[in-house]
C-alpha cells in the first residue's frame, strides 16, 4: 500500500489517466463514425449521385426519423442501395430523387415541358429540370409523362452510349435547337433502329430553357447492343 501522503497523488494521477483514456477513447469513435459516413459518400458517388445530391442523402439521415447512430451510416446507405448491380433499389433512389428535386427548387432551377409522340398511342407531355436529359427524366420524373416516356425509352446502358435504346426523332423544327450528335453518339445512332437525319439519343438530349415545347417522336422499335457486348 502506498504512503498516505502518495495516496492524493496516485488518485489525481489514475484520474488523469481515466480521463485521457476516455478522451482517447471519444476521439477514436469521432475518427471511426466520419470515416463511415465518408465510405457512404464514396459509395454514393460511386453509384453516380453527384456530389451535391451525395451530401444532401447524408444530410437527410441525420434525421432523428431515421434513428441512425454514429458508424451506421454506411451500412444503412448500401442497405438502402438494395441490389443495386443488377438495378435493384430498396428505397435509396426515392431518397436521392426527392432530396435533390428539394435541391433544384431551392436554386429556383427552370423547368422545361417537351411533347413525346409515341410510334402508336396519343402524344403526351413531359417536363424535367433544365440540366436534365430525357433519359433523366424517364428514369426519374416524377409527372404522368415521365412515367409514360419510361415505357417507352429503355435505357439499358445506363446513359453511357451503348445501348441506342433511347433513341429519338427531333421534329425537324427543333433540330437545330437541339443541335447534332457527337461523333460517339452519331456511331451508336448508325446502329439505331431505323435512323435518321434527326436522330438523337435521349441520354445525350439535355433539357434547357431554349428548349421549352420541343417535340420528339419514339421509333416503333430499339436496337439493344448493350446485349451484345462481351463483358469479361
């Protein structure tokens, strides 16, 4: 046992330590929960959230409705995700969809209407974003004709150019507005369904004000290369 005159000081000494052990301790828990939330970040943008959207998702966890603790971050967002690599979704693509139109609205981002004829059926109206593509908005919109245009615009090759199962006609009107395809795109249009002069992907359209009221029409059929490309 030690001295009496020792026992104040051994008991100030074991204090300090309890307290830097704990401070340690808080320290490595603050370190291990912002490195979780940055693996959900990497793993957002690694699904193509962009970075703003990324940030808003996270943003919104942080609700207490959510009731998410330090470090599970990541693991609700991949939970979220479903079975993303064969395009599954278990609620994380409302999340991001609602989150960044808060977003666009905050910014007082324009939206533009287009009208989309059909090979058969009556024409119908859409409207998106400015900013958006018209893949964008069938996979994403949130209108009676976004819902209508996914029916009709596949998009298996997920916007990269490899599919043509987007493929539009821009009414001559409007072509010149829209403007040519790159060199890429016109490749992929060569493989299209009956291609023509005006014809465009969806993917590479880009909605912007100078385009409120554009018309396109849907061939009667797609080509999907994408089902063609030797994955290894």
């Amino acid at each position: 046992m030690p001295p009496s005159s020792l026992r104040p000081l051994l008991g100030r000494t074991t204090l300090r330590t309890s307290l830097a052990g704990l401070q340690h301790i808080a320290v490595r828990r603050r370190c291990s929960a912002a490195d979780d939330v940055q693996r959900a970040r990497d793993f957002l943008r690694e699904l193509g959230y962009s970075s703003e959207v990324s940030d808003g998702v996270l943003k919104a966890l942080e609700s207490p409705d959510w009731g998410l603790q330090p470090g599970q971050t990541h693991a609700l967002v991949v939970k979220l995700a479903g079975p993303w690599e064969i395009g599954g979704d278990a609620g994380l693509k409302g999340l991001a969809k609602a989150v960044e139109r808060e977003q666009l609205e905050r910014a007082g981002t324009h939206m533009v209407s287009f009208r989309v004829h059909p090979s058969s059926g009556a024409p119908f109206k859409c409207s998106g974003f400015a900013g958006k593509t018209l893949r964008d908005i069938a996979e994403a919109g949130e209108d009676e004709g976004a819902q209508l245009l996914s029916e009709y615009l596949e998009c298996a090759c997920s916007g990269v150019m490899a599919c043509s199962t987007c493929h539009v006609y821009v009414h001559s009107s409007w072509f010149a507005a829209v403007g040519p395809p790159s060199e890429e795109e016109q490749d992929m249009l060569d493989l299209a369904f009956e291609p023509r002069r005006t014809s465009r992907l969806g993917c590479q359209i880009v909605l912007r004000p100078e385009l409120e009221g554009l018309v396109v029409a849907v061939p009667s059929q797609a080509n999907n290369l994408f089902d063609h490309i030797p994955f290894e």
